[in-house]
C-alpha cells in the first residue's frame, strides 16, 4: 500500500520537511509549506499554504483537533474535525477520523475508520473550466 512504486503517489516536495515531534502540542493554526510531519499533537487547524504542492503526514502517534485543508496528506493517527484534501489521501491502518472527509482520490487501509461524511470531489472538467471562462467574460451587448 505504501510502496514507493505507486504511479499517483504523493509529489515529492522539494521544501524542507517540518517536524511537530512526540510529546509536543500546538495550540493555534498551522500554516505550512512543503512537508509538515506530525508526530505530536495540533489543537487547531492546519492548512498548506494556498498554490502549494504541501503534504501532511500524521504518524500513529500524531493528533488534531480541528480542520485539516492540504493538497495530499497521509493519516495513521487521530483527527477530530473535517479533513479537506484537494488532491490525494491515503489513511493507514491506525487513521481515526471524527468528521467530513473531502476528497479527490483516496487510497484507505483496512482497519482505518472515518466517522463522518465521505465526500468525493472530482476534478475540474473541460466543460467545467469552459463554463467558468463564458460565466467570467463580459456580456457583449
């Protein structure tokens, strides 16, 4: 499941990986780009920076409390609030989730558990992007 020969795996990120280590707790919003890895615990929401390619990791041992809003993430511990993923997720067997998960494409464990709404988000069609351009234009008259 988590080999590294997967042809939809996870962009790898040319940033530095950031580290919220085991036995450390944040309280407030996370804002990151580039790879943040959470061993420790998140008491607020965590967000990738708008127009990155940023990937969440939540270890077996890793926790948040709040609203997680990440092109890609990958989940093995515990998350209390609704988990918004633009392109990719991938829940391990340890993954818990107490809320919504919006997702594009997912790839989920056996053993992993979601409490809330799954709701798949496709991606933006041709006719889609065609009528955004029609609706965006100004009315000849």
């Amino acid at each position: 499941m988590f080999s590294s020969n997967r042809k939809n795996a996870a962009p790898s990120v040319g940033a530095a990986t950031s580290l919220i280590a085991r036995g450390m707790t944040i309280r407030g919003d996370v804002h990151f780009s580039g790879a943040l890895h959470l061993d420790g615990t998140v008491e607020g929401a965590i967000h990738a920076d708008p127009g990155s390619d940023g990937v969440l990791t939540v270890s077996e041992t890793g926790s948040v409390t709040g609203r997680i809003e990440v092109p890609h993430a990958v989940i093995n511990g515990g998350v209390t609030g609704d988990v918004v993923v633009a392109e990719r997720l991938e829940l391990a067997p340890l993954a818990r989730i107490e809320g919504d998960v919006h997702y594009q494409v997912l790839e989920m464990a056996a053993g992993a558990q979601v409490n809330g709404k799954m709701i798949h988000r496709g991606p933006v069609t041709v006719r889609q992007l065609a009528q955004q351009a029609i609706d965006a234009a100004p009315a000849l008259t």
